[in-house]
C-alpha cells in the first residue's frame, strides 16, 4: 500500500482587510501555523509523500516574513522526511520572478526533501511501483486543462500513477473556466489518483469513477462560506484497478462560524459557547433592544472582543450592528427615585419622541434617553463621580 498526503490552498501571505487589526494577525499567522500540523500529520500516518497542489502562496512574489517563514517550518522538521513536492498554482504562477523561479532565495533555503515542480515534464518516482507527475501553472488565468497534458499510460505500465495539477472541474456549458480540468481526465490519462487544487473545500469530483479526483480544500478556511474547509486528504492506493480510500483528516485551528441573534436570549447563549477562542464569528444582531439591554449588548460584546487589558471570549470577532434597533422611549428602564430634574427630562424626552412625525427627530430623542441612561449607570457605578 501507498500512502499519500495530499493538500493545497495554503495561500500563504493572505491578507484579512475586513478584519480588526490583531484579528488579520492571527488569521495570517495560523496559514503559517497549520503546515507545521499538516507535516506533522503525514509523519503520524507514516505517508510515502506529500503533494501541494498549487497556490501555496497567495501571490507569486510573497512578502519574505512569509517565504523565509516557510522555509524555516520545513528547516525545523529535520531527520527522515517523506519527498514533499509544491506545485505552483494560478495564484503563484511560475514566472521568471516568481518565488518559484531557480534564483530566488527561497529555493536555496528549501531542505532536499522539499522538490518544486518547475518543468512540465516533472515526474518522481515515489517508490518502485509508483510514480508521480506534476505540471505547474505558469500564469494566473488559462484555458489549457493541465490534466490532459500529463503522459498517458503506456502498454505494459502497471506502475501506481499519481497525477497533479491545479485547476476547476465546474464544466457548466458556456461558462469559461479557468485552468479547466475534465472529470475524467485521470481515467484518460490512465492514471490511479488526480490530485487538483483550487476549490477551498473538501471534495471528490468522481464519486462514480474508477479514479478519484479530489480536492483536499484549503487547510484553513479563508471566508465563512468554505463548507468543508480546514482539511487535508490522506489517500491509500492499493494496486492498479482498486479505486483508492481517500479520507478527510481535520487540520485546521479555526473555524469560521456566521450567528444571528435575534433576540437577548440568543445573544447571551453565545457566551457560553464552547472552544470560542479558536471560532471566528461573524456575529449579526438582528433585534430590537430596551435601553437597558442596549447596555447589556454594549457588555456582553466588549466580553466576546476582549479589550486592551483583557482577552476576549471569542479568537477573531466580526460584528454586523445593522440591525440592532433601540426601543423608542424610556420604556421602564429608569428608576422611580430620580431626581425631579432628571424625571422630568426623561417625561420630556418621551412626550417628544411620542409627538414627533419625523423619523430623525423621533431617533435624536431616543438617542438622548440612551445617553442620559448611560450616564446614570456610569454615575451608579462610581459612587457619582462621573455625572
């Protein structure tokens, strides 16, 4: 038996714009942190080889935190490694300036185990009886199926035969896609497993064919709507004619959650959502709050955030406040024993948001409550320094 680590979509070097700034970090930081867990994992399973397949950066001359950073997780798993091998993909292309290219200084920094496809005739023989070819992008959009142009299986051939390239398998007629890849291109091209990337979640295009050809997905996710993201295929082949057993094998530190709340009770569930730290939630609040659970919602998302003194509760926080509406008026949120003055505000206050025919003015009037209710829990909570 054969053993195979096959993964892709690292996109190392990705930026997180929409992020908070120590938020970008950390997501940045765990696509560096998850090819040492993946090396790993192919020593625990003992694998014969480990097959990149295409866009291990995000661009084809990446910042050199993130190439040399590369460089030095492959430096630190020394000793006996199985042959790794990198395909470029149609985000970083092989070109003459790219970090793929023979010059540059990452690829004097790469051990001997670790092999970059850079001709497009590559193949290695992984053992006796197996043989892998490779074939990278050289640019960032194609119409040619890489797929195809592998070699075909010669008469008498009885070699495991391992294909990889990067591209798309969506072949719906009329659309125009990049890098194409036939789903049946391993079975034309004789071979026993086409491993492709591009698609950021896991997926075997051919369930129904003789030659799988899957899609390990990215090892961590990159958006909240890459189902199937954060894994890696560990793909045994066993002889010629036996369709291999591919497994999806979990790598991924984060995982990337979308939850509305669309009432208090939801909203406060959240904290008490297990593993926090290692989500990234896109949080939406979708309801209508009283002034005094505007205060709460204003507590309970400083706790998931954290602030500059504290941890937050969850690891990388995004809050859509869009449709979080304050309740008009005072309702019953202040208490009977107020000052005269400030009862008398808050009456006036409420007559104005009863009478007012304007959208605006009825919101100006709400607001003024909320920071007058604001104001007063700041003084209850220092003694009455603050008011």
């Amino acid at each position: 038996m054969l053993r195979l680590l096959h993964t892709a979509d690292w996109h190392l070097g990705r930026r997180f714009p929409s992020f908070p700034e120590e938020g970008q970090k950390k997501l940045s930081r765990a696509r560096m942190d998850v090819v040492a867990t993946i090396l790993d994992v192919a020593r625990r399973n003992a694998v014969n080889a480990i097959v990149c397949v295409g866009d291990i950066f995000d661009d084809p001359d990446p910042a050199p935190d993130f190439w040399d950073g590369l460089a030095r997780t492959f430096q630190g798993h020394a000793g006996n490694h199985p042959p790794l091998f990198l395909i470029p993909g149609n985000h970083d292309p092989l070109t003459q300036q790219s970090v793929w290219a023979p010059g540059h200084a990452f690829r004097s920094k790469l051990p001997a185990w670790v092999h970059v496809v850079d001709r497009d005739d590559f193949s290695y023989e992984i053992a006796p009886n197996a043989i892998l070819y490779a074939r990278p992008c050289r640019s960032k959009a194609g119409e040619n199926d890489l797929a195809m142009a592998l070699p075909t299986r010669e008469p008498g051939d009885e070699r495991l035969r391992i294909g990889c390239v990067h591209g798309c398998t969506f072949d719906m007629e009329g659309y125009q896609t990049n890098f194409p890849i036939r789903r049946d291109a391993g079975v034309l091209r004789g071979l026993d497993y086409l491993a492709i990337g591009d698609t950021h979640s896991f997926r075997d295009v051919t369930e129904n064919l003789a030659v799988p050809t899957v899609y390990p997905g990215a090892p961590e996710p990159t958006s909240f709507d890459e189902a199937g993201a954060g894994r890696v295929a560990l793909v045994a082949l066993f002889r010629r004619g036996l369709r291999p057993r591919v497994d999806a094998e979990p790598v991924a530190f984060w995982r990337w959650i979308d939850v509305r709340c669309r009432d208090m009770n939801e909203l406060r569930a959240l904290l008490t959502t297990p593993g926090l730290d290692r989500h990234v939630v896109r949080l939406h609040l979708d309801m209508t709050v009283s002034l005094s659970e505007e205060s709460e919602v204003e507590r309970i998302l400083r706790d998931l955030r954290g602030t500059d003194a504290t941890h937050g509760r969850v690891g990388v926080l995004v809050e859509d406040l869009a449709n979080l509406r304050l309740q008009v008026g005072s309702g019953d949120a202040f208490p009977d024993d107020l000052p005269p003055v400030l009862k008398d505000t808050v009456a006036r206050l409420d007559r104005l948001v009863a009478g007012a025919t304007d959208e605006s003015e009825k919101s100006r009037a709400t607001r003024a409550l909320a920071h007058l209710y604001k104001l007063l829990q700041s003084h209850d909570a220092t003694g009455g320094r603050d008011l």
